[in-house]
C-alpha cells in the first residue's frame, strides 16, 4: 500500500480547501489536496456557486429580462428556451473553471489524491480510489470537505420530478410549474431564476419570514418584485408529504391540509456536512447533527493540529468566506503574521432582482439600541439606471446622525454584489458618509446612487 507524508493535508479542493493548500505551498510546505476526482473545485463549482450564478446570467440573456422594460413584457431574445441552452453556458464555465484550479494546485507544487478519505488516527487518512488504498500523513491537516444537500426521509428524491439542489441540473426539460421547499438563499435564488422563465413557482417555508438576517424593507422589496414575476410565497406552511399522482405530476401536502401542485419539486432545506464520512471518532472530534465541526477564532478544532474550514463549520458557508479561513487556517498552524478575519463581510445573494449588503441592518442597530439615520437611492433617479432599464433597484447607507459613521449599506437591483464594495471600503476603514457627499463618482454610474443616498442622508441631519 503506497504511503506518502506531507506537512499539511488538506481534505476538499473546495474555495477553503485550495486557499489553504496554495497559502501553505507558497511558504514552501510540502502540501497534499485530497478529493474526489469528479469533485475537484469542490460543490462551489459542481454544484453550488458557479453554476446556479452561471445559470442566472444564461436565464437573464436568453429570456430578455433586461430588456423588457424597453420592448415589452413579451420580449425574448429565444423563443422555446430548453434547458440544454442553459446548461450548455453552464458546462462551459464549470470546465473552464476547473483547468484553472487544476493549473492553480500543480503551478503551486501541491499534490493532488483522487478518492474518498477516512481517518485512521489523528495524522494518518485512508484514501479509496479506483485502485489499491493510499496512506496518507500529515502533519497538519485542514478539513474542508464541504456539505452536501440534506435530505428529509418523507420526500422522494428521484432526479426526475424531485430533485434537491445538487441535482437540479440533470433537469431533462423546464417545467411549467415548479414546487419550491425552502426560502433560504439558495431556494430563492432558483426560485426567481425560473420564476423569469415564466414558470409559474411556489415557494414554501415552515418559518413566517424569510432571510432574517437581511434588512427587512430589501426583503420586502425581493418579495414585491418576485410576485411581480409570478411566484407565491406560502410561508408558515410545513410539507408533511409529497407524491405524484395519475397525471405523474409532484403533489406536496401541507400540514394546514393544503395541496400544492407542480410539475416539478426542488427541495432546498438546508446542508448536511461531509464531515460524518471522515471517521472522525477515531480521532474524538465531535460534530453537531449536521456533521458541523466547532472551531476557536483560529480555526483550530479540538486536536490542535487539524483544522477546520469553510462550509464545515458553519455559518456563513460562503465562498468568499470559505477561501479568507482556508488562508487564515494555514497562517495559524504554521506560525505566520496572520491578520484577523475582517469584521466587514459582504454578502451577495444572486436572486432576481440581486442583493447586497454589508454592515449593520436597522433591526440590528434598533435591537441594539443605536441610533441611526438613513439615506436612500433609487435606481429610477439614475441616468444609469434609466439606460440598463432597471428602475427597481434601491440603495440604502444607515449611518450614526452625529459622527456620520457609516454602518450599513443595503442594495437590491442589478449589480448589487458589485456596487456593494465601495460601501464595504468606507464602512471598513470607519469613514462617513461625508465621503459619499464628497467624492466624484463616473457618469452614468450605478456608483453615483451612494452621492444620492449621501445627500439625501445628510438632509435629514
């Protein structure tokens, strides 16, 4: 049985996973990467990120949603959309994208283990590939070995007709109408996608609100425009069954006795961590019911020597997130000057339309008893927004009504995930909303509604 023994191993090529293989490879560490051969780039790129955020764009262009506002609801740039013109884009992007990582690992010297790993003691894995085993040793290890869609034992999964959200690419055909179980961020950003296609959705949540974690009037706002689209929400409604009937169409019964009916059912509660596969007993780290590993502030788990990072732990199992602990991981264990993990995050959520937020909300500052004042853009205001033909966004800056401080930004409409930075910037380096007043931002921007909510923020001050 082939061994081989390196400094740090790394479980999953996932955005945690590669970060940290490739920070540990540039200080000279001798660095192992394995994963699944079909899974290198982890679900970010197979299943997660890149090919629902591929997926949208295909929707956006092919259906002529943008343009609507010009030429009329009708307009579309295909008539008859299937679904291998969508996916086609999609395969482009995943193979392309996976030469990068592939090049990325090999350019940096880090090895690369094709199969599937278990622990046999707190340095050494077991590696199952399509040949004989391989022993591998580290002398640090990294999990990150990502999550897969958690499935509930009263929904049948078949890949055909129900399908959860790993799956929902083997889609042979669009239906005309969708079933949708879950409105977290990735029910809803598939939710929106289909809900431009025409297709007639229905979203339904045990919980009576959704996305708490984002400002509550943007969230008005995404549930506005997404009925505009044609979607129901049906929230406070739990599923207690699903089947198909005569007609071999998905029927999903609620437990306020309800029936809702589709052609097809995605189901989209919640993960499940690969972790629970590692064998981790054997080395006594404890996982929660979702194989969650727990972690200090340097991502540490409770064996000093192996670590954590990524979808793993937790909240926010973001990509971006996932690459900065990757780093911070492998500038920890081998004792580098490592910064802290930035307390000013964005998030991007890439429904229709998009949302982007940093900072506090003002249901955090109201609950923390901070005052705030508010400036407000619309994107309707803008010669920008006027030209793309997107009079739906929004842009909100929350700041302190004596120092000015900045302390949220909130965005909805098109390129909320990328206008969002310049918000990110100042909230980062603790600027004002001064700066927004200040500065000159190119014209015609989508950048110039942080001048509009400034000024209209200053007024009320």
């Amino acid at each position: 049985m082939d061994e081989f023994k390196c400094e740090l191993l790394v479980i999953g090529s996932g955005p945690a996973g590669q970060k940290g293989a490739i920070a540990a490879a540039k200080i000279g560490k001798k660095v192992a990467v394995v994963d699944r051969k079909e899974m290198i780039g982890g679900v970010s790129l197979h299943g997660g990120t890149i090919p629902s955020k591929t997926l949208r764009e295909a929707i956006l262009y092919l259906s002529g949603f943008r343009q609507r506002p010009f030429y009329g609801r009708d307009y579309t740039l295909k008539e008859n959309i299937a679904y291998d013109d969508l996916h086609f884009r999609v395969r482009t992007v995943i193979e392309r994208e996976l030469e990068v990582i592939k090049h990325q690992l090999k350019r940096n010297g880090v090895k690369t283990f094709y199969g599937t790993a278990r622990f046999l003691d707190p340095h050494t894995l077991e590696v199952e590939t399509l040949d004989e085993p391989i022993i591998l040793k580290g002398e640090k290890i990294l999990i990150a070995c990502g999550t897969r869609p958690a499935h509930d034992p009263k929904i049948p999964f078949d890949g055909q007709r129900v399908y959860d959200v790993d799956q929902i690419c083997l889609l042979k055909e669009i239906p005309r109408e969708l079933i949708v179980v879950g409105a977290g961020v990735i029910g809803l950003e598939y939710a929106s996608m289909f809900a431009v296609l025409d297709i007639k959705v229905t979203i339904i949540d045990q919980r009576p609100t959704i996305l708490d974690f984002v400002d509550k009037e943007i969230i008005e706002r995404l549930k506005y425009h997404m009925r505009n689209l044609g979607a129901t929400f049906r929230l406070g409604e739990k599923v207690v069954s699903v089947k198909k009937d005569e007609r071999e169409r998905v029927v999903a019964l609620l437990e306020s006795g309800k029936k809702v009916h589709g052609d097809a059912l995605l189901y989209a509660v919640g993960r499940q961590s690969n972790a629970d596969l590692l064998n981790l007993e054997v080395v006594g780290i404890p996982m929660d019911k979702r194989g969650r590993v727990t972690v200090n502030g340097n991502f540490q788990t409770n064996v000093p020597h192996i670590y954590a990072a990524g979808d793993v732990i937790g909240f926010p199992a973001l990509a971006t997130t996932s690459m900065e602990q990757g780093c911070l991981a492998s500038g920890h264990m081998f004792a580098l000057a490592i910064k802290s993990f930035p307390e000013s995050i964005p998030t991007g959520i890439y429904t229709i339309p998009e949302i982007s937020m940093v900072g506090k909300t003002e249901g955090q500052l109201t609950e923390a008893k901070i005052p705030y004042e508010f400036g407000i853009a619309k994107y309707a205001e803008l010669a920008k927004g006027q030209i793309i033909g997107d009079e739906i966004g929004y842009l909100k800056i929350l700041f302190d009504p004596k120092s000015l401080r900045v302390l949220g930004v909130h965005v909805i409409g098109q390129n909320a995930a990328e206008i969002i930075h310049i918000g990110q910037a100042v909230l980062s380096l603790r600027g004002t909303i001064e700066y927004f007043h200040d500065t000159v931002f190119n014209y015609p921007t989508l950048a110039e509604a942080y001048r509009v909510a400034a000024l209209d923020g200053l007024n009320k001050v």
